[in-house]
C-alpha cells in the first residue's frame, strides 16, 4: 500500500552516526518531513510541545530514558498513545520482541536497516498487515523446481570471506569442475544479516551460510532449521581507529566513552569483542546500560571501515575479513587481534537448511554438504586461485573494491580462516550459547542434539584423510602478551596490500619511476604536439591519438629537472586519470620504459619525509629491490588541483 510521504515522522536515536544513516534511509524511500531526539528525554519533550507527529521510530537501547521506556510513557499518554510507534533494535532476540509487542509497538525494525527495509516496515504499519510467521515455525515453506525437475537449492550469504567456500562452488560448477547430480545451485547476496534472517523465517531460502548465534535463536523459537557444516573457522579481525598510539597497554583509554562496531548482538564478534574490552578494564555493553563505557553499535559489515573513518565517537570494530584487512590497506585502521588468536579455530558462520529441504531432498543436502566440503580443501590447498574467485563472488559490483592481494593476504594468514576442517562441533556452539547466556545475558540455551545434523558431515569427510582442527580458547592473559610482542609488525604487510601489484617502471633522470599498470592505458613513441600558449611549461600541447585529443606533460620538467632533447628512447605513457569525477586520459614524457614488475606488499615501505619545503605528495611509496629503492608514484597526486583543471580543459 502507498502512505503519506509527507506525513511528520520523529526519529528518536542516541547515535549521531545511526540516526544520519536512518535519516538517509527515510529520504531513500521517499520521506522528508523528519524531525530528530537525541534520546527518550527529547522525544518525550518534543512529543508534549507537538501532537502533530504521525509516526515515531525509536532506538531501543538509549541512556536515561529507552526506546522501551519511551514505547510505554507514548501508550499511557492519552494524546499520543494512538501514534504508530516502529522499534528499531540491534539486538534482534525474538524474546525481545515478544517484550515490545506486549508493551503496544506498532512493528519492530532490527538494526541495521536499508531504504527498502525500512520502506516495508512503514506499510506494514501503516496497513495493519505485519509480516509474521506462524509462532511453531515460520512462513510456509515451497520447493522450486527446475525445468529439469532437480530442485534449486536456494542459497544465502552475504559478502565476506566466511561464505567463500559458496563461491568456490559455484564457480566450479559454472566451469563443470563440480557436477551436481541432485540439485541446481541459485545463490543469493545479501545486504546484512537482517535480510537472510528473514528470509530464512519466510521459507523464501532453502539454506542459509549465517551466524551461529542468530541460527541458536531462530531454532530456540521453533524456526524449522538444522545445522549440517561449519562454513568455516576463524576469519574475523578486530581493528581500531589508525593512530590510535599509545600501544596496548593504554588501549582501554582510547576505547573508553567510543563506540565499537558489531555486525550483531548475536555473533561471535561480539563475544570476543565482550571478553578483550572486559580484559583491558572496560564495561563494554549497548548505550542505556547501568555502567557502559564503551558502547556496541550494530553496523552493517560493509559500512564499518566508512564509519570508522566518519565518525570522531568510533574506536574500532570486529568483524569477519576481508573487511578488516582492507580497512588496514586503505589507511583508515590498524590490526588489534585476529578471532583466532584469542580462539584457535572457533567457529563463526554455520550452514543451516530449512527442516522442509532436507526432509523432501536429503540427497541434494548430502551432495551440497559434500560439494562445500571439497570447495574448502580448494581454498586451503589453492589459496591464490581462491583469491581470485572471491574477488567475482564477493565484490561482483564492485561495490568494496576489493582486490586479489586483500583475499591472499586474508587467505594466507597464519591465524586466519580456516576452511578444511568445517565439521560441525556440538562442544563449541555450546560454549557460545553459555558465555552469551551466562555471563552477557543474551540467546537462550537450545539441545544441541537436536540442532545440529552431523550426518551430512559425517558422509562429506567418510573418505577424505583430513585432520580435525580442535579449538582452544586461550587465555586471556596470554592473548594479551601473544598482540603485545605483535603491536605495530601485524599491520606491516596489510597496510600496503592496496599498494601491492604490476607496476610499469620508467626512467626520468636518474630516477626509476613506476606507475600502476592498471592506470596505463597506452605506451606511444614520441609524435608531433601541438603547442597550446598560456600553459605552463612542462604541459607541452596535447597530441592527436587516433581521434582522441590527449594532453602531454613533461615529467622531466614538472620535477624541475633541466629540458633535455627528445631520442629514440624517449616515449609517451598514457595515463587514465580522473578528474571531477570524470575519467581523463594525460601523457607523460619519460626517457624510457624499463620494465613491468610484479610489486609485493612486503617489499614496499613508506616515503620518507624529506622536510617541509620538499613536495612529496606525488609518490604513493617506495619499493625496495636487490640493486636499491624505486619511486612509485601516485598519478592522483601527480598534478595539483588547479593543474588538473588545465589538463582536463585541453582533453
């Protein structure tokens, strides 16, 4: 049903950062007339000085007054308690939603949540019409079928290095490596947790790749699903904010009074978030908590590295690679701990299926599992090659510019994910459930015996010779000493990982210069150039290459070198650079080209400063080699502001 855009709607958040992104939400879906509260204590003022608001969408966990305690003052009010009321939750526990709906919320929301997320939950308010499952076990669940008449096993993952074994799969049985004899694959990327949560309760998937702790709850509320395969283990890091200084030691002052990212209260990040802050002296917990020094924020997993960057309250966050690792690369976090060293081979991310799916198709889960199972050996055995599918499988829209070097580098990690042994271990998820139950006060305790299906497992690995890997939870305080020795050296080789790649190397004066061969576009030898008067001297005119009007720039000449006469060596290199957001294409005059070489992260190290009168900004780094150093430059940086716009008017 369509609702009223213009319709006055107070957003009630604590977090600047959230309520911005809520905000950009309800302006996505097409909803302007937006007034803000900080808190409950502002919600409740602005809601006495205006009876004019026709929708309240509230944070549950806020200090003073909560979204709960809000929900109950607004249903006692008698001016206001007819006001559809949205709550919107990180927590996502169906027990607290039981709470909310007994206390007279309109509809729940759980946190994060996109434009069309949130867009849906406003019509279902607004109709009367909430989306709910029956309370034994959720929507009806229908088989599809292929034109074969195999099923299509419905998939679901979202885009971190967790699900991978999914990609490899897939890839394999695009390339008819793999053959699936008893199902046809159909995998679904998803934006958040929220989505495949929903999705699974819907009965609109047939199989879910989804954290355990989310998958304990859904059981424990008699949601039809089953645990057949770990989908990995290890594979999360945690981060803090770049330059944070100080060293260990002081990391609970630089967290103390932040916020500290999550992918969802029912995650292993946040166990692991939970035991490391508590170590450092801290009281981490969500805002509106008695104590709470340190405040859990559920962020989306691909938004975290932006958010970090964007937000002066933010210290850091854990979430599951390549996420992490590529916030290292780009410069905007620094390595804290990998998930693995503080429990070695912990589980994460758990494959679960739909009871209906396996009942009507036990053979396409026995060969699915089996399939996932080989994908995983793929992985640890092929790691470079895995890399590369990742890239397509995780990043298809190039949306997290991921890179191969990232994948490696998260594929390689000593301490990081592991994908050859996925049995699924009872012991292990009940760790998790007892230290989130008992000592966080969050999920609830399941039978273990009656979530878990080791069958599909136990047929998967009946003839491969593969070592079990056991977990071990280490101590904390040999945890702390294990980061401590490692402050500052982890970060070394993840820092350049954006760095790292094929560069074309060419001379200017005595120098060895090099660029990133993904911005060469073309190498020319020298050719007529028309002189364009009123530039400045190292821009020599533009040239005519096949149609297109391309601007020359002497290098030797924007360094400050002397001119020197053109040979036989010297050539044009060029370079697609960007502009306004516009892509452009510029020449550069060197002496001669050398050489491509295949630059490692290890071998590059920062420019050194030279003092303040000395302009560096052009070279992105130093890459070291037998014979001495050699200059790679940063084509962005080439040129000023003001130089670039000259460029840009002459292509």
């Amino acid at each position: 049903m369509s609702v009223d855009a213009t319709m006055k709607i107070l957003v009630v958040e604590d977090s600047k950062i959230t309520r911005k992104m809520e905000i950009k939400a309800l302006n996505s879906a097409g909803f302007d007339n937006i007034i803000e509260a900080d808190d409950g204590n502002d919600a409740i003022e602005k809601l006495t000085n205006d009876q004019n608001v026709d929708l309240i969408i509230s944070d549950w966990n806020m200090p003073d007054v909560s979204g709960y305690d809000l929900l109950v003052w607004v249903r006692s009010d008698e001016k206001c308690k007819d006001i559809p009321f949205i709550m919107a939750t990180a927590q996502g526990e169906k027990k607290q939603a039981k709470l909310a709906e007994d206390a007279g919320v309109s509809t729940m929301i759980t946190k994060p949540f996109g434009p069309p997320e949130l867009k849906r939950v406003i019509e279902e308010t607004f109709s009367g019409e909430k989306e709910t499952g029956n309370e034994e076990g959720g929507n009806t669940w229908e088989p599809c079928l292929s034109a074969s008449g195999k099923p299509v096993l419905r998939a679901a993952h979202i885009q971190i290095t967790d699900h991978l074994t999914l990609g490899v799969m897939k890839k394999h049985l695009e390339s008819g490596t793999f053959e699936a004899q008893s199902f046809e694959l159909e995998t679904h990327c998803m934006p958040g947790w929220n989505p495949v949560q929903k999705s699974l309760e819907a009965g609109e998937i047939d199989a879910a790749f989804i954290l355990a702790p989310i998958a304990m709850d859904l059981f424990s509320y008699g949601i039809p699903i089953r645990l057949v395969l770990f989908a990995h283990k290890n594979g999360s890091i945690c981060v803090t904010k770049r330059n944070g200084g100080g060293g260990i030691e002081t990391i609970g002052n630089r967290l103390r009074g932040k916020s500290f990212f999550i992918p969802h209260i029912l995650s292993i990040h946040h166990m692991l978030s939970n035991m490391f802050l508590r170590h450092v002296g801290l009281n981490p917990g969500l805002a509106g908590k008695e104590g709470v020094d340190t405040f859990f924020e559920v962020v989306p997993p691909v938004k975290m590295p932006e958010f970090l960057s964007a937000n002066p309250d933010a210290g850091g966050f854990t979430v599951a690679e390549p996420l992490g690792t590529k916030a290292i690369a780009s410069g905007e976090a620094e390595l804290m701990f990998l998930s693995g060293e503080m429990w070695k081979y912990h589980p994460c991310c758990v494959v679960v299926f739909r009871d209906e799916f396996i009942d009507h198709y036990p053979d396409a889960v026995r060969e699915f599992t089996s399939l996932l199972v080989e994908s995983g050996q793929f992985i640890a055995n092929k790691p470079e090659k895995a890399a590369e599918i990742a890239v397509g499988f995780l990043d298809p829209d190039k949306t997290l510019n991921l890179s191969v070097p990232v994948l490696k580098n998260v594929l390689l990690e000593p301490e990081g994910i592991k994908t050859d042994d996925l049995y699924p271990v009872k012991e292990d998820l009940d760790r998790i459930q007892h230290y989130m139950v008992d000592e966080m006060g969050i999920g609830s305790l399941i039978d273990m015996d009656a979530f878990v299906e080791t069958g599909f497992a136990d047929s998967a690995y009946e003839n491969l010779n593969v070592a079990r890997r056991p977990s071990a939870l280490r101590s904390i305080s040999d945890f702390m000493l294990k980061i401590a020795d490692r402050e500052g050296v982890g970060n070394t080789i993840k820092v350049n990982l954006d760095r790292e790649g094929k560069y074309l190397f060419f001379r200017v004066g005595d120098e060895n210069y090099g660029v990133n061969v993904l911005s060469v576009k073309e190498i020319v030898g020298m050719m007529p150039v028309k002189h364009i008067p009123q530039t400045p001297h190292y821009i020599k005119g533009v040239i005519n290459l096949r149609g297109h009007v391309i601007p020359i720039v002497d290098l030797r000449l924007r360094f400050n070198l002397d001119e020197r006469e053109y040979d036989r060596s010297t050539c044009v290199i060029v370079l697609e650079n960007t502009v306004g957001g516009e892509k452009i294409l510029v020449g550069i005059i060197v002496e001669s080209v050398s050489d491509v070489i295949n630059v490692k992260a290890g071998d590059i190290v920062d420019t050194p400063s030279f003092g303040v009168d000395i302009d560096t900004g052009f070279m992105m780094a130093m890459a070291k080699f037998d014979g001495g150093v050699r200059t790679l430059l940063n084509i962005e940086n080439l040129f000023s502001d003001e130089e670039m716009n000259i460029i840009g008017a002459l292509a």
